[in-house]
C-alpha cells in the first residue's frame, strides 16, 4: 500500500561518526527508516585491501557496534535500515547481522546485501579513460586494488520489496541510501525525473547528518550554533508529490534553518543544473529552500533529466608511500630551530640519496597552511617533514633523520613521531550502465 509521507533519518555522515545521535532519532524520533551513510571512495579501497589480507573483512569496521546497539531499538519500533556499510564484504556485512539478530532473539529478521557493484574484473579486462587525471586504466596496471560503480536506488528498492528490514550496499551514490526508500514506500517511478531529483536534494541534505543540523556550518561568532557537544542528526518527512520538511529531535544540539540547509545543499556540487546520479541528473536551480518553524525547514522544488548512460567507477590503487616525521621545540628561539631544522633535514636527504618525489616542511600553526610565513616568535613549534617516495626505504628515512635530531641539533628538540604508510589513491573513470547491475541477496535470522 503506498504512502502518503515518510519519516527518514540520517544515522551517520561517515564510517567514523557518532552514534548516539542516531540511537536517539530511533528512540525518539517516530522514525520510518534510519540511513547509515559511511562509505567515501578511499574507504572502500582500504576495505578491499582488508579483504584481501583477512575474507572475513571488509566491511565497516563499526558495523557491528553500530547493529547492536541500533537493532534492539529499530526492530520492535518498525524502523527499517539502509546503509553502504558492506563496502568490499556486503554479504559478509549482512550474514554478520543476521548473526547479531539471531543472538538478540530478533527471530525472522530479514538483512539484505545489495552487491554488483564491483567492477574490478571488467576494468582489468578493459582499457577505460580516466576522467580526473591523465591516461587509462590500463596505465595503472597492477597497482590497482579495487573498481567500484556508483549504483543507484533500484538494488535498495528491490531488497525493501523482499521485505528487508535491513538493506546493505556497497559503493551506491550516497542520496540513493535515502531516495531508495522515498521511492519503494512513495510510489515513485524511476522514470519520473521530477521526483528521482527532489529525492536526490533530500537525500544530499541528509547524506552528511550533522553537517545540516550546522556541525560544518558552525563558526563562533560568524554562524554560531548552539550545544554542539550534543549535536542532532536530522530527519526529512517527505509527502508522496516531494514535499520535504526538515528538522531535528527537540532538546538535541545545533540548529536546522535556511542558511544551514543552503550550504549543506551546495557542498560538493559541480554544477547544480546537472547533479549526475546513477539514477537521475538532478537539477538543484529552483530548489525552494523556506523556514517554517524552529529548526524546521520546507524543500521543494527538486527538478531532473533522464540518467547519464555511464556510471562512474572509483577505481583505488596503490601509489607509493609517504614517510613523515615531527619533533617539537620550545621557549626562546623556537621557530628559528624549527626552520633550522628543516635545513637540516632537507640536506640530510641529499646526502643520504633518498629518493624522494614530492617534500613537505612545515611549522605546524605558523606556516602549514599560509604559505607566506605567519612571522613573530611563538612559545613552540611543531616540525613536520612529510614525503613522497616510490619505496619504503625512502619514506622510513624521512622519519628516521627527524628522529636523529634529537641529538644531532638544534638544542631542545622532543616528542618525536615517526610513521610510514602505503598511499592508496584514487582515480575515476566511466563504464556503460548496460554492464552493471544489482542484485540483492536475502539473510533471515
């Protein structure tokens, strides 16, 4: 039977985020469904390479915290999950629930994986341009750990009408996390390009939670935002015709009004007349954004056009390490021995020969970010040499001659971290639609 509205909240904006935001809309908020978005496009690289080493791994690492405290509360108040947790195991993911479900006494809980997102072995097999940097897939040749196709809502869709009280993806465009049940419980045709697109403006609101509800927007005595600490997540009730208004629990922190849902509806967007989706090119121009109470906020105004014919793959791979190295200095003098310092370090990886592509030196605070030099002469400074390097060797040496300071000068130097680490980076490209598709699979506790 369709609905006349839903209510759906947004239970993370990333795979490290909070929880008890959303164990609160769960408890509280009369929610239909709650949204986990935790996957960025280097995180599912480094859940592959997870999988790799362990093929139990590979999903969120949180995914279990997050199940058993969020179950208990969602399955007897009727609040149906979607997340992307799964990233590189989505089955892994949803037997692992199952299994959460089965020791919680949830008899007959339906956890869905949503899979076919992985495309590795089409792009190993292929040659496909990249679209974000020079050159083609092939070029990046056996450094490459994993390809990945942004699905849309439709997998999502179809495990919700197999009765999936929990729906778990892989690599989806993060609005379809909310506009998959917007249009399974609304009645939404994905060839309605009017409402894919007001889906999509909502689910963008929601996809970052706290971000809306002003975590990113805050700014003391700019745009100030009140009780952070106890920062809110939002949620969306949404009418059959795309009406959505906004808002968060009462007494939670933050704030929800025009300027903070304009920003949140501006981040990341290239060109707001073509949002492209797996589902829809969105089109943001007449979003009509309206304040209609406190902390409550009318949308409208979504529109769309037909779907691109290519889907865009994350594709992750290994690209050299970065080897770094920080050491401390205080009192008098201390920035002139941090740049002094930096000489040395500069000149020892000459004479050493390190092979080093690309070097960072900064005063950590003076002149990181502002490359002109922030000038005076501060209590302390931190001293932090970054590289670049094609192999390990080079980047533990960048450590390894911070660390030598201690006693081979400047005076007073302490707190010295070393570390080195495998870059995993990411390229994009385009694969035709035709090739992907998803499929859903079905666990019942």
């Amino acid at each position: 039977m369709t609905r006349s509205t839903l209510r759906i909240g947004a239970g993370a904006g990333f795979s490290g985020d909070r929880i008890e935001p959303a164990l609160d809309l769960i408890e509280h908020g009369d929610l239909d469904y709650l949204a986990f978005e935790c996957l960025a496009e280097r995180t599912i690289g480094l859940a592959q390479a997870a999988r790799a080493a362990d093929p139990q791994a590979g999903f969120d690492p949180l995914l279990e915290a997050r199940m058993r405290r969020a179950l208990p509360l969602a399955a007897p108040r009727g609040v149906r999950i979607v997340t992307n947790m799964g990233a590189a195991n989505t089955l892994g993911a949803a037997r692992k629930v199952t299994e959460i479900a089965r020791e919680l006494g949830l008899s007959g809980y339906r956890t869905a994986a949503v899979t076919g997102d992985d495309v590795l072995d089409l792009v190993l097999a292929g040659d496909y341009p990249l679209i974000d940097r020079p050159g083609t897939s092939r070029d990046l040749g056996d450094a490459i750990v994993s390809a990945n196709a942004y699905l849309g809502a439709q997998g999502i869709v179809m495990a919700l009408e197999q009765g999936a009280d929990t729906v778990i993806t892989g690599r989806v465009c993060d609005p379809a996390l909310f506009l998959g049940p917007l249009a399974h419980e609304l009645d939404w045709s994905f060839d309605d390009h009017a409402m894919m697109g007001q889906g999509t403006v909502i689910g963008h609101l929601l996809e970052c939670a706290g971000q809306v509800c002003g975590g990113y927007f805050a700014d003391p005595g700019v745009k100030d935002v009140p009780d952070l600490a106890r920062l809110g997540f939002p949620y969306a009730d949404v009418c059959r015709d795309g009406v959505a208004i906004l808002g968060k629990l009462a007494g939670s922190g933050g704030r929800i009004d025009t300027a903070t849902v304009k920003e949140q509806l501006l981040y990341e967007i290239l060109d707001p007349a073509a949002y492209l989706q797996a589902d829809v090119s969105a089109d943001f121009r007449d979003v009509r954004i309206e304040q209609v109470g406190p902390d409550r906020v009318r949308v409208s105004g979504g529109m769309g056009r037909a779907a691109p014919q290519k889907l865009k793959v994350s594709i992750a791979y290994h690209d050299g390490y970065v080897g770094e190295g920080q050491i401390s200095y205080a009192g008098p003098g201390a920035a002139a021995r941090g740049r002094l310092a930096i000489e040395i370090i500069r000149e020892r990886l000459k004479i050493i020969g390190a092979q080093v592509e690309e070097l960072r030196c900064d005063l950590i605070g003076m002149d990181a970010v502002d490359r002109r030099g922030a000038g005076g002469d501060p209590a302390d400074v931190r001293v932090r040499i970054a590289a670049r390097t094609s192999c390990a060797k080079s980047a533990t040496a960048i450590g390894a001659e911070v660390e030598a300071l201690y006693t081979n000068g400047p005076m007073g130097g302490g707190g010295v971290t070393r570390s080195v680490r495998q870059v995993l980076a990411v390229a994009s490209t385009l694969i035709a639609r035709e090739l992907v598709a998803p499929r859903v699979h079905l666990e019942i506790a």
